[in-house]
C-alpha cells in the first residue's frame, strides 16, 4: 500500500501533465471539432485515468507489433509434472554441487510518506462515495414519490417525439414534485422525470425541447458517462485538474446534447431552443441525481449554453474530416503517453525491453511452474533467438541475492583483491548457521556454499564508489547499491531481471566487459557444475530469504554444446518454499523437456 501510494501521487502529477494537453488542445482547436466530437474527446481522457489501475501495462505501438510476433511465432509445451533433480556432483565429470545456503533478512519497512498519502486518498475516497450514497438516497426517494405521466397533452407530445427520433423503446415517464427540471436517470431501465410545475405550466413547444433534449441524452448513452465521471471523480478527488476537467465533461456533454437537438430543429427554432433554456435558467438546478443527466445546470454553465445556440450552424463535411483527423491525432498522442503513465503506476522495477518479434516466442511452462510466480528465458546464441515463459514477470526486476557473486567475483578479480591463482581468504572465526562456512575459503569452495562473508570481504577491500562505478560499466539491473555497507544483493536496492541476468551472462561469455581474458575464464570455472563430452554447464543460484521464509528463488547460467551457448534464468516466488534449488530443479525439467 505505501508503493502505490507513492506510485498513485506520481500518476497523479503525470495525469495532470495529460489533462493539461488535453484542455489547451480543445482550447487551440475548438474550431476544428463538432460539438460532440468536443465531448467525445474526454472519453480519452477517461481512458488514461483508467490506466493505473489496470492489471496489465499498455503496450506502446511497437512494443504491440513485437508482441503480436511473437505470439505468432509462439510455441508450447504442456508438461504435467515436473522431474529431474539437482544436479549431483556425483556424475562423472561434475565439478561442483548447487549448495544453497542464504541468510534470512528483514522484511522492508513501508514507506511512511506512503502510508500517509493513501491513508488520505482512501479517507478522501470514502468521504466522495458517501456523498454519493446520500445523492443516490435522495434519488430512491424522488423516484417513490413519483407517478405515472397522467396529463394527457405531454404523453401524446412525448410519443411524437419517439417517433422523430425513431426510438421504438418505450421509455417510462413520471411526474415529481421533488425536482425543478426534467432529468433522464438508469443505465439499464431509463426513466424521465418531469416537474409537476413544468407540467403544470404546459407550453407545447418548451416541452417538446426539454423531451428531445432527455431523449438524445438516452440515444448517446450518457447515463453511462454519468456513471464514469462519478466514478473517476471518486477516484482522483485529489486533483485538482481532473476535478476541472470532469465539470468541463460535464458542460460539453450538455452543449453536444443541445447540438444534437438543433440538428433536429430548423433554423427558425433555433433562437427558441434558446429561449427555453432562458425561460427556465431561474427554475432549473443542478440534478440531485449522481448519475443522471438532465436540461439542468448553474447560471454560468446555461450561460455558455446559450452562447453557444445562438452561434450554432450544422458542421459541414469538411469540418468533420477535419475534426475526425485532429480527434485521430490526440488519440495517438495519448495512446503514446500511456505506457509511460502505466511505468508510473505498476511496479516500478520492470526493465523497459525492447526486442525485435521475429527473436522471441513465447512459451508455456504453467504445469512447471505450478504454485510459483516466475519466469524462464532462454536466449540461444547460435539461432540468436529467445525462449520466454511469463514476459510480464521476465522483465521484473527483483533482487538478485547470491546470483549477484558471479559478477563480484569478477570485480575482485579486475581489482586485484584475489587472483586467478591465489583467491584465499582466512575465516576469522566468526560462528555462521552454514559449517561449510566456517573455514577458509578460495573462490570456488565460496561459489560452491555461496559464502556471504567471502564477497563481503572483497566488497569491503574495494569500497562502494569503485562498485558503483563497475555496476554501471556492466550495466547490471537498475544500478542502484546500498547507500551503507550492507551486501546490495541482499533484499537491497540493487535489483535485476531475468532478461537482464541473461544479458549479462551472455556479455560475461564473449568478454564484451573488455576484461581481463584470465579472469572471465577463472569466473566461468568458479560456476561450472558439470562438464563432459563436449557439453559444459555452468550456474548459480540465488535464495531470498525474509523474516526466515524463502521468498525469491534464482537459477542462472549456460551451456555449452555441440558448437552453441544457451544462456537461461530462472526466477521463481512465494510466500515459501521459492529458493534457488527448486528454482534449478524447474530450469532442469524445462531444459531436458527441450532436449537440452
């Protein structure tokens, strides 16, 4: 909660950035749209208001075109159980075992600014639905209180104007006391509901305005716009311009209502089409009703109305061209602006991907990675093409925990803290839960049981401004370490995804570091886990492991065969049981379901 309170008053800047582009451009090319092209416009806008709460990120046109090819392109694999074990050192040629060994970390604090900003938009939130609840209490009792339309005159005008409008549903009408002007409410089952003064003061052809009025709110489906303006009124209360821009939703929808009724009208009745609106502009009030849309509104909004009557004239061809090509690129610009609003509001450590489609199909491991999160990627570097199981979570980033050595063991390396030939350290005696890692250690035995204190040592030696500077040479995830001396692999800032963890090993394999050649092939040996008969396969695991449970399992690494490199991760979570062995025993099942 405390993210996304975070995340939400980021959007929530971005959103205002949008709608500030949307008013001007209305405002810039107000002569360019129709009155009810104007309107329709705001229906983006509601859209981008939709998209931080959505599920899924939008995709941007490119990123759309890679999907679908690579949906295209997609292969499968239904396999029902998973088998295989962990790879054993007691196979000939294997010259280490996976030992897993991970220390528990504290679960984060939420932010405190976090927790405050949504502790406020869900007490503002609360605060709009019940003044909804009471609005609406209100409705169900104007709605008791009515009757049927009894006065003749009115139900025969009102059926000569379902007949002009060829509308063959027979919408109830009902008579209120408890109302100064006609209103249209339901989504579902529509009712209109008269005044009894507006009745009373029977004027043919003032009714006959105010019920082509009602009835083009029911042919448009604004009772629907209704319901989506309360709605994201509710959600974003808290900003100020979305607020606005709703109010001005409101008014245009009116204006297109009234446009859409003096396209009825000749232009004779135009000036009294007007003239109701003035005849009545002291009688009528802003609707009670949440979701209903009525003739009614404040002076100053009737006032913009008339303006506008009175300089309408029916848009010719070209200005709907013209108004449809501008509508088509304010879409296009929104629709751009979206994935970017959508970075803003999910998680804010997906790895911004791009790959050509024809390299990437997707497949399916689902029965794999039955009662996981995760993902798998696969990249082989003969065919230069990729294999992906669950692309959303191939480009979250999440710490990287032991996986990280690979590369800290390269970095002491190129700072001379060990050595291809000497990389011993002495225990200091210190009393760790893991007996394997209670003794001295060189580079392999501290790969082999992961031992923590092996690589925080050479962390210590090198200091944390020459680790920034090599996590940003080798780009490694978002390249952000601990501000203290903690291990920044551990539950820290530094977080990588498993595209990227396949990126880099593939980087590491052909030295494109421009390191020194010895070292690569003393980091390569220090993760090898078998070789034999021309075939190599390196890896390393990782667990997460919070307030004692483990969260977050790695498995990473490549293989060498017949002449190709295939380059893999494994990345799988939980509330339990998700470490690095079960994520190798997943890597090992989908590799020899492939034939690998």
């Amino acid at each position: 909660m405390a993210d996304f309170g975070i995340r939400f008053f980021l959007c929530n800047i971005f959103i205002g950035v949008i709608t500030g582009f949307l008013l001007t451009t209305k405002r810039l090319l107000k002569n360019c749209f129709t009155s009810r092209m104007q309107y329709n416009l705001w229906f983006l806008l509601l859209g981008i208001l939709a998209v931080p709460f959505l599920p899924f990120r939008p995709a941007s046109f490119a990123q759309a075109l890679a999907w679908l090819g690579a949906w295209r392109h997609a292969v499968s694999s239904d396999k029902a159980a998973i088998t295989g074990t962990v790879l054993n050192p007691d196979i000939p040629g294997a010259a280490n075992q996976i030992n897993d060994f991970a220390l528990s970390v504290s679960g984060e604090t939420p932010s405190v600014i976090g927790l405050v900003l949504c502790a406020v938009w869900l007490i503002g939130m609360a605060a709009m639905v019940l003044l909804v609840i009471k609005s609406a209490v209100r409705v169900n009792a104007v709605k008791k209180s009515a009757l049927p339309l009894q006065n003749r005159a009115v139900r025969i005008l009102y059926n000569d104007c379902l007949r002009e409008m060829k509308i063959k549903r027979k919408i109830p009408v009902y008579s209120t006391a408890f109302l100064k002007s006609p209103v249209i409410t339901g989504l579902f089952k529509p009712c209109i509901y008269l005044p009894i003064h507006l009745i009373s003061d029977y004027h043919a052809a003032d009714m006959r305005y105010m019920l082509l009025h009602e009835l083009q709110h029911y042919r448009h489906k604004d009772a629907l716009a209704g319901y989506l303006m309360n709605f994201f009124g509710i959600l974003y209360w808290c900003n100020p311009l979305v607020r606005y821009a709703l109010k001005e939703m409101y008014i245009d929808r009116e204006i297109a209502c009234d446009s859409s009724v003096l396209h009825l009208l000749g232009e004779n009745d135009y000036a009294d089409y007007g003239n109701t609106l003035v005849n009545f502009a002291e009688k009528v009030s802003l609707t009670p009703f949440p979701f209903a849309a009525g003739i009614s509104g404040n002076l100053k909004q009737i006032q913009r109305r008339i303006v506008h009557i009175s300089s309408y004239k029916k848009p010719s061809a070209f200005r709907k061209i013209k108004g449809a090509t501008a509508f088509a690129a304010i879409a296009a610009v929104l629709f751009s602006l979206a994935p970017v609003l959508s970075t803003c509001a999910a998680e804010p450590n997906q790895y911004p991907w791009n790959i050509p489609s024809d390299k990437v199909s997707a497949i399916d491991l689902t029965a794999c990675f039955r009662g996981y999160e995760g993902s798998f990627v696969l990249y082989d570097l003969k065919n230069d093409a990729w294999k992906i199981y669950n692309m959303e979570q191939a480009t979250l980033r999440t710490a990287p925990y032991s996986t990280y050595k690979i590369y800290d063991a390269l970095l002491g390396l190129e700072e001379g803290v060990i050595t291809p030939e000497d990389s011993f350290m002495a225990w200091d005696g210190t009393d760790y839960p893991f007996e394997a890692w209670n003794g001295n250690q060189d580079l392999f035995s501290a790969m082999q049981s992961s031992v923590n204190w092996y690589f925080e040592e050479i962390d210590r030696q090198i200091g944390s401004s020459a680790i920034q500077s090599y996590i940003h040479k080798i780009g490694y995830g978002n390249e952000k370490i601990n501000a203290d001396r903690s291990p920044c692999w551990m539950q820290g800032t530094l977080k990588i995804s498993p595209v990227e963890q396949v990126e880099l090993l593939t980087a590491l394999h052909s030295n494109r570091f421009g390191f020194a050649p010895e070292n690569i092939d003393t980091v390569k040996s220090s993760i090898r886990l078998f070789s034999s008969e021309g075939k190599t396969f390196y890896g390393k695991t990782g667990t997460g492991r919070v307030d004692g449970q483990d969260v977050n399992g790695w498995f990473v690494g490549f293989f060498e065969t017949g002449g190709n490199t295939c380059f893999f991760a494994t990345n799988i979570r939980s509330d339990c049981d998700a470490d690095g062995s079960r994520a190798a025993e997943i890597t090992e099942a989908v590799l020899s379901d492939f034939n690998f």
